[in-house]
C-alpha cells in the first residue's frame, strides 16, 4: 500500500464513522440523474460540502445502508499527486470492506473538490458504466461549469448550481421562516421581514457570517474573496499579470448592478500606466466569473452583434460584498437589491438579461425559463418619490409593449402599493414577497 493509499484508506474509515448532513436545510434541488453523476458547482463557502452530506443524511433516513454512504474530501495536501488509478482504489478498498455492497447498487459516492484529480472524468464515466452505484460530485472551478461537465462527462453529468443563503434560507438559518405568505403576516411580522431583508442586503448569504459583527465579518468576506482571486484565478490559470488582475476585481466588485465595458477598462488602466492587453482582460474576466465570484448579465438582443458590442451588467455573487469594495462610501441598497434579485432569479432557474428599450431606457431583467411565462423585472429601493416611480414604470410600460409575453414586474422595497395607477400589465410586488417565492400583488 503507498502511502497515498494509506491516506485514503483513513480517509474511507472516517467516512464510513462520522456524522453526516446537518445544518441548515436548503432549497437547492437536486434534478434526476439516473445513469449520470451530479455536479454540484459554486463559490466557495457557498455551502456545496454541507448539501452533498445532507443529501447522504436523506438516504440514510429513506433506508439505505450507512455503509454505503461515502464522502471524501480530495482538497487535503496529503493526496498530492493523486491520480484516477488512487479514485479506482478507493472504490475497490469499499466493495474489499463490504462486498454485498456492490451487487446491491446502495452505494451513494461523493467526491468532493474532484477537479484536483487530473482526468477525473475518466474515473467517473467508467464507474458510471461499469458499477451500480450514484456518484455525486462537486468543484469551485473553471473545469466544473456546465460546458464543460457536458464536455468530460459527454452527457454523463447533471449540474447543480449553489449560491450562498438565499434570504429565505437566512430565515431559515435563523429559526425565524415565516409559516405563512407576506401577505398573511400582521404589521409586526411585515416589519420583521422587512427589517431581516435589510439585513441580508448588508450581511449576506455567507453561512459563516451570520453571527458575526461587522469588522469580523468584513474581515471573513474579504478573505473568501482573496482565496477565490488566488486559488481558481491566479493559480489554475497560471495569471502573468495579477496587478491587472486585482484592479478588474475591484472595478467588477465596487460597481454592482452597474454597466460594465472592457474597452472603457482598458483606457483607464492605459491611462494609469498599467500595461495589459484588452484580450488579456476578456480573459481575466472570464476566470472570475467561472470562479462564480461575479455573474454578468448581457443586453437581450435577437442580434449577436448587438449583444456583443453593448457593455455587460456585473454583479457579486453576494450582496455581503458590495459594501467591502464599493468606493463611493453611500448606501448602496439599490443595488445590493437588484443584486439579490439577479441572483434568485438564477436559482430559480431563469436564464437572465438586461433590455433597453427602443426609447433608450432600461429594464433590469428580461428573464426566461423553460417551464414558466418569462418576467420583465424592474428592481427599485423606495418608488416614494413621483419621479422615481414614473421613471421605473415607464420603463417597464414600453419593454412590456415590445415583450407582449412577459409579465411586467415592479420589485420595490415600499410598505405599501403605489399610490399612482400603474399601466395595464404592469405590477406591483414587495421585494421581501417575492424573495420568498410568493406570485400575485398585494
């Protein structure tokens, strides 16, 4: 036995005794995959680890063997060098230990972090044609994002997207989720939501910084985003210009829910003296968001060109980031708004874009999904204002003219309905409704 083996082989006893799934439970769903390995995919500290053992937990409560229940984590500096002949070792040392286990098929394999194991798609197809057993997989990089799960599994592979806590989760994680509808709430309850709502825009879906206080918490979010920035840019991708680098970090970061343009990038740093190439910059921007550190949202546009030229939506992967970069030093719950609603929009299962009407004014999202009518999203802070409310819902009015099949949403942080009459098509929402996953108007 090498002494790699040996690792593995303590690795499989920990895992055949210890715990497994606890924590706050989440909305994620994991699709059917018989025949396939699901890939759960995120940010790191998104949670993907504490998921794959809440899914081991459902089996052993559904009935299934806890022997045939295997979590491995692969990110420990001890499997260096590992290779797919060490993966197919491990899942033989398993039938050694339990051979009815293999004529059976109740074996749940998760391998976590699988892309530090060189051609790991190999392992898995194989097992996955010669074996009875479910495999479950998770990665924060490049090499785990759907097109390329379609590409090394060749349609063996089912992506799962994580996000941190949506603000239904954070309630949850809190033990303060709502038994009923927004609607269905007394004032003292809409308060408390509203009020669990500013502060999930301020602090974020970050498990590990619920409890903690500002300076902490900032400190923590920080880090995550430096380990990120190093770990699945610099170091995956062998970066050449890590000053660059960090500079598009800090632009993407400091403006969400802003426009975004390489181009307008590239003269600024030019004009700072700092050199790197705009094709250098369309690929660091690429590394960050298959790191899922930002989203971006193109313009929708029946034309390529059209969708290619105009700039780009960037937006955090959290709303706890944005008051740690944003340079301005104003409150930013706007945006922090239209961040979240970006990103539970994802979760949900739409794809997303941004529309400019033929009047030169814009709409945050125009929102598609193969199951459900698609949504025209307008996101809006407070609507107090008359201006301001004329200005969202002109938007909306003529994007809904041109998108007939949408329907027309106003997202606003407001107690109450508007007090003006909104156009035929166009409705009203409370953001915190919503966020919950409720449909209708107040």
């Amino acid at each position: 036995m090498t002494n790699l083996q040996t690792v593995l082989s303590q690795k499989l006893t920990d895992a055949l005794a210890g715990p497994l799934g606890s924590g706050t439970r989440r909305d994620t769903r994991l699709p059917p995959h018989h025949g396939k390995a699901a890939v759960v995919i995120g940010v790191r500290r998104a949670g993907k680890t504490t998921w794959l053992r809440q899914q081991l937990q459902a089996r052993l409560e559904a009935g299934r063997p806890r022997v045939g229940l295997v979590m491995i984590g692969l990110e420990d500096d001890r499997l260096t060098g590992m290779t797919t002949a060490d993966l197919d070792w491990l899942l033989e040392e398993l039938f050694r230990r339990h051979p009815a286990l293999r004529a059976t098929g109740e074996v749940t394999l998760c391998l976590d972090e699988i892309q530090v194991v060189p051609e790991w798609e190999r392992f898995v197809r194989r097992v996955l044609d010669t074996e009875r057993i479910e495999v479950l997989l998770s990665g924060s990089s490049a090499k785990l994002l759907s097109r390329e799960v379609a590409t090394s599994l060749r349609g063996r592979g089912v992506e799962v997207l994580m996000h941190p806590f949506s603000f239904r989760e954070v309630l949850r994680h809190r033990l303060e989720e709502p038994t009923g509808t927004w609607q269905q709430q007394n004032a003292a309850g809409r308060s408390r939501l509203d009020h669990r709502l500013r502060s999930y825009l301020e602090r974020g879906g970050f498990a590990e910084a619920q409890s903690l206080d500002t300076l902490d918490r900032v400190q923590l979010l920080r880090g995550y985003v430096d380990v990120v920035v190093l770990r699945d840019v610099i170091e995956r991708h062998a970066v050449s210009n890590p000053t660059a680098l960090r500079w598009l970090q800090r632009e993407l970061l400091g403006t969400p829910a802003g426009l975004f343009s390489i181009s307008k990038l590239f003269q600024v740093m030019k004009s700072q003296g700092i050199a790197v190439g705009k094709d250098t910059l369309h690929a660091y921007l690429d590394h960050l968001e298959d790191s899922f550190l930002v989203r971006t949202v193109w313009m929708h546009s029946t034309s390529e060109r059209q969708r290619m030229v105009n700039p780009r939506k960037v937006y955090p992967i959290d709303p706890g980031l944005i008051a740690i970069f944003e340079r301005a030093g104003r409150p930013q719950t706007g945006h922090a708004l239209e961040t979240v609603v970006m990103l539970e929009l994802e979760r949900r299962g739409y794809d997303v874009s941004y529309v400019r009407t033929a009047e030169g004014h814009e709409v945050d999202f125009f929102a598609t999904h193969p199951a459900l009518e698609p949504l025209l999203v307008q996101v809006a802070a407070q609507t107090g204002a008359a201006a301001t409310l004329d200005r969202e819902v002109r938007s909306l009015d003529e994007a809904s003219a041109a998108h007939r099949e949408a329907t027309a949403l106003l997202l606003t942080m407001d107690a109450r309905a508007p007090l003006a009459d909104l156009p035929a098509g166009v409705r009203w929402m409370p953001a915190t409704s919503w966020l919950l996953g409720e449909v209708g108007t107040s």
